[in-house]
C-alpha cells in the first residue's frame, strides 16, 4: 500500500519532533572550561580538574549560561570577561547559598563586587585553617600575585608576604573559596593542589560541579534560543511543526494560484486540421478565422487593442496557408501581452 504525499508530510514532522524532543531532553554531556593555563593540549582542550572530579565520582557540568548554578559547587577559572550585572547576580545568588570556587590572577567584575584587591605575591605559607580545610593539599611555594585586599570576616587559608594567596569569604548562606594564582586549579598542579581542593568543596556542596565556560565565550547549542528553559524550547518547537503543516494543509486545499495550462496548447498543426475541418464546413474561410480571431480577442481581455494588427491580418487571411501562419503571430503576440508565454 502506497502512502500519500500528506501523509508522508506527517511521517516526517513527526520524526522531527521526536528528534528535537531527544535532543532538548539529553543535552550535551562534554565537560571541561575551554581555558588551557598550563601550555597543555590545545587551547579549548579537556581540563584535567574536570577529568579528576568525574573519575572520583562527582558529576561534572557545563556552564555555558552567564548566571550562577544555585546547586553544587560552581568552579570559575580567570574568567575572560564579566559584566557588573552579572557579577551582582552571581554575589546574590552565593548569598542565598551557593558555593564558588574561584582562581583568578587578574581583576574582573566579579572580584571587585567580593572587594578582593591584587598585589605582589612571594612565598607561600598554610595557614592552620587553611590545613584543616585542605590536609591533602599541597600549595605551590610562591604565588604570584596575591590578594592585596580582602573583604571584612574572610579567612586567610593561604598567606604570603604581599598579602593572602587564599582566603574563604562567608557571604550569607554561601561561600566564596578564592585564589590568587589559576594555576592551583589547572593540569600543572592538579594533583598537588586542584583536587584536594575542588573534591572536598564538591562533596561538602552535594557532589556536582558546574564548571564556568561561558566566561571563556562558551554559549549553548542554538544560540540565544538555547537559553530557553526546556519546556519552553520543546513547546516552540512543536508549534513551530504545528503551523508548517497548517500552511502545508492549506496550501493543499487551496491549489495553485495560477491554473497551469500548458499541457492544453494549441499546436499548428492541430490548428491547421480545425480551420480545414471548418473550413470544409462552412466553405468559407472567414468562418474559421473570425472564430479564431474572437477566441484570441477574449484571452488577451482589455488588452486586446495592443494586439489589433495581428489579429487583423488573421482575420482577413486569403487562403488557408496564410491564415495559419497569421494564426501562429497573432498567438504569440497575445502570448506575450498577457504574459501566458513567460
């Protein structure tokens, strides 16, 4: 059994909606910040802060929206660009209970808001808390820069001559766990002092990690659309699906605007066989050419006035031969009064 045209159409919208709908729900599962600080790998390379907590049994996510996680802990790695509104939006949201951890040698939007200040680093000592919070790690021996300023009720977990190299800034019901050096998070330390530090935050934040990447230019699948909640995505879609098979149906009922009539000309030669026929008929030839001239008349309408002089030499042929060939000029010039031959 042969399947009609429209409900082949169907077929195929359906597969598309399906397509979408696996598409929407699975997302993407890639992981890693595109940053690459150790000289590593190429530059959008696979971090290996990301690969550890993943094979330690931590679920790590991508970070492609420029707002903050409110589950887990957030990992941000010398963030390339960060608007003010964002940065309001992320101290907001640490406030009501996220957790941030933060590696950055650089002043951003973001360290500002936190009122952290850069300046010469030096040697690098553990502090007591910093032991307690940490017993696994081991810190780089010098720190290059370091916090010159930190904000009122943080605590130093790191310190070097110039100031801080970490400190913890409890801000509400969250945290902010900052560094002064990327490189502690990155494939060069990551061993030493990455993952004694990221593993006990994720645990301690329920054991998922949203690594930022939209602050290295990462965005989602589909552009700003991709910034749509799912529901919302999955919904636009299916109406989107909804009205091309309504313009399809209707288009259907509808038909073609103009009736195409080509397969209905008139050849010469069938021409020649009706005017003999009529001509036979009649026995006078003016029979066949007034008909013919009339037909010509009501086709090209109110334009038929710029087609008077082929149709006079139609209509006054005097024999059968010339009035054909006057026939064929007098269709064609109609033809292209009325645009039927383009």
């Amino acid at each position: 059994m042969s399947l009609s045209r429209d409900a082949v159409i169907l077929i195929g919208l359906v597969l598309v909606l399906a397509v979408g709908t696996l598409a929407l729900s699975s997302g993407s599962k890639s992981v890693g910040p595109p940053y690459q600080l150790s000289g590593h790998g190429p530059v959008l390379g696979l971090s290996g802060l990301g690969a550890g907590l993943e094979a330690a049994g931590v679920d790590v996510e991508r970070g492609v929206r420029p707002t903050l996680a409110t589950h887990g802990l957030t990992v941000l790695v010398q963030p390339q660009e960060f608007s003010r509104d964002e940065a309001a939006e992320w101290r907001g949201a640490i406030g009501d209970g996220a957790t941030v951890l933060l590696a950055a040698s650089r002043p951003s939007a973001l360290t500002r808001a936190l009122g952290l200040r850069y300046g010469r680093g030096g040697v690098t000592t553990a502090t007591d808390a910093g032991a307690r919070a940490f017993p696994d790690a081991s810190f780089p021996s010098t720190v290059e820069p370091a916090f010159s300023a930190t904000p009122d009720g943080s605590e130093v977990l790191v310190e070097s001559p110039g100031g801080p190299a970490m400190v913890v800034i409890p801000l509400g019901q969250g945290a902010v766990w900052a560094a002064s050096s990327p490189r502690w998070l990155t494939n060069a330390g990551i061993d030493r002092t990455g993952l004694p530090i990221a593993l006990p935050l994720a645990t301690a934040a329920g054991g998922a990690v949203t690594v930022d990447e939209f602050h290295h230019g990462a965005g989602p699948p589909g552009g700003t659309f991709g910034y749509l909640p799912a529901g919302l995505q999955l919904a636009l879609l299916e109406a989107a699906i909804i009205a091309v098979a309504v313009l399809l149906t209707v288009a259907r009922r509808l038909g073609p605007a103009v009736a195409d009539d080509a397969a209905h000309q008139t050849s010469t030669a069938e021409l020649a066989r009706s005017m003999g026929a009529m001509y036979r008929a009649g026995s006078r030839l003016e029979a066949a050419t007034a008909a013919l001239g009339g037909q010509l008349r009501r086709r090209a309408g109110g334009l038929a006035g710029r087609v008077e002089g082929p149709l006079a030499a139609l209509e006054s042929a005097p024999d059968e031969r010339q009035a054909v060939a006057a026939w064929h000029t007098a269709d064609e010039a109609t033809r292209r009064v009325t645009g039927a031959g383009t």
